[in-house]
C-alpha cells in the first residue's frame, strides 16, 4: 500500500539553527499539506500546495518558516531559525485531488523535532 | 467554523463494542463529519465520514443523529491495536476559506484493556 514518507524521522538542533524536513507524497496525489502537532494537542495546518502552488499558508509564521513544492511532487519545510517554541511534531499529508469535504488525506508518520 | 465536542477520555475492554461520541450543534447543512485516529507515535489516519445517514466500512460505523447535532462512531470489537486519539471533525463544503479544511480538535483518547 503507498504510503507519504518523511525525513529524518526525528531532528534535534539547538535554537538559531535552520532545519529542514521533507516530504514525498503518495505519487498521484495534487494536493500536499504540512501540518504542526504540539504535544497534548491536535495537528494544525500549516501550509496546502495544490501541485506546485500554495493555496493556503494562513497559518506559517513566514517570518522563519518556509516551504516549497518545486516539480509538484515532493516538499520541503524550512526553519529559520530555529526556536525552543518550534519543538513539536511536523506531519506531512496528501490527498488525490483538490481539496473538497469528501477526500481523504493520507498523513506520513511524521518528523519529531526538538528545539534545545 | 463549526466546532465538535469530544470527551477527553474514555475507556474500553478488548473485544467489546465502543460508542465514542461527538457533539456539533453549530454544524451546517453543508458541514461533512469525519473521524481520523492517531495511533501512538504515527500520523492520523482516516476513519470514516458521513453527511446524514448512517455510514458503516471494514473499520467503523457511524451513527449520525438525526437533527445531525451529534454522531457516534461505533467500533464494533475494539482491541487492543484500536488504542488512539480519535477525532471528530467537521468539513465544510460551502467554499470560501474553509472549504475541505481539515481542523483538528484535542480528540477522545481511547484506551482498551485486554
């Protein structure tokens, strides 16, 4: 079964250090979204790519947070520098078409980082 | 956005029937209700959605009131591999910004005993 990979599977770095996670897709899948999930909480979106586009990144702190989907496939998350705040888990998810209530987003196992 | 009410717990016994539920008065003529689970240390993964009526698939099924202001997901043998958060969200499908969104609340954490 196709599953979304990410990478590393865990991050450690000291604030003021850059970081980057990536992310492949479910191949086929047009619609690419990072999400940030704080320990005891839920994920939140952070970022929605339609193939190569962002459609929605109401939610990135763009001041040190960046991402990209250059070809429409996989993506790359930055962070700019880093900070202890930034400490959480980053996941990745999918899903074949535009986003409408009836898809189903497919998540990766997602990149724990933590800020020291 | 429509929001959903979850109980932050619930417990269960292996190979018994669980009813988690899940209210959402505020919900929309228009508003889907999802359920996605998060295993432990893995991404959430889809359950089951429906619109008004009852919906059932190989893992769940869900129950959907009539007035549509609460559901119930159902897990008819619960083990102990069905241990996770679960999460009630509803998705609007009336355009503008909201449209497909996926927000996700804190969830019902279920655990089961063997």
């Amino acid at each position: 079964e196709a599953e979304v990979a990410q990478s590393p599977r865990y991050k450690i770095t000291e604030k003021s250090q850059a970081v980057a996670f990536w992310c492949d897709p479910i191949s086929g899948h047009a619609t690419l979204y990072w999400y940030r999930q704080i320990l005891g909480q839920g994920p939140e979106l952070l970022v929605q790519f339609q193939d190569e586009s962002v459609v929605d990144d109401s939610q990135l702190p763009k001041d040190r947070f960046s991402a990209e989907r250059l070809k429409g496939v996989d993506s790359t998350l930055k962070i700019q520098p880093a900070e202890l705040g930034d400490s959480a888990m980053y996941l990745c998810a999918s899903s074949f078409s535009s986003p409408k209530s009836t898809d189903t987003q497919y998540f990766g196992p997602g990149t724990r980082l933590t800020v020291l | 956005d429509a929001k959903t009410t979850q109980p932050n717990s619930m417990e269960s016994n292996e190979e018994e029937p669980v009813h988690l539920p899940c209210n959402h008065s505020t919900i929309s003529g228009t508003d889907y209700i999802h359920w996605y689970r998060q295993l432990p240390s893995q991404g959430p993964e889809y359950v089951i959605h429906g619109l008004t009526s009852n919906v059932n698939n190989r893992m769940a099924s869900l129950a959907i009131a009539e007035d549509r202001k609460s559901s119930t997901l159902i897990l008819h043998r619960a083990t102990l591999r069905d241990a996770a958060v679960y999460y009630c969200i509803l998705r609007s499908n009336a355009g503008g910004t909201s449209y497909g969104k996926l927000t996700f609340g804190q969830g019902t954490i279920l655990t089961v005993h063997p």
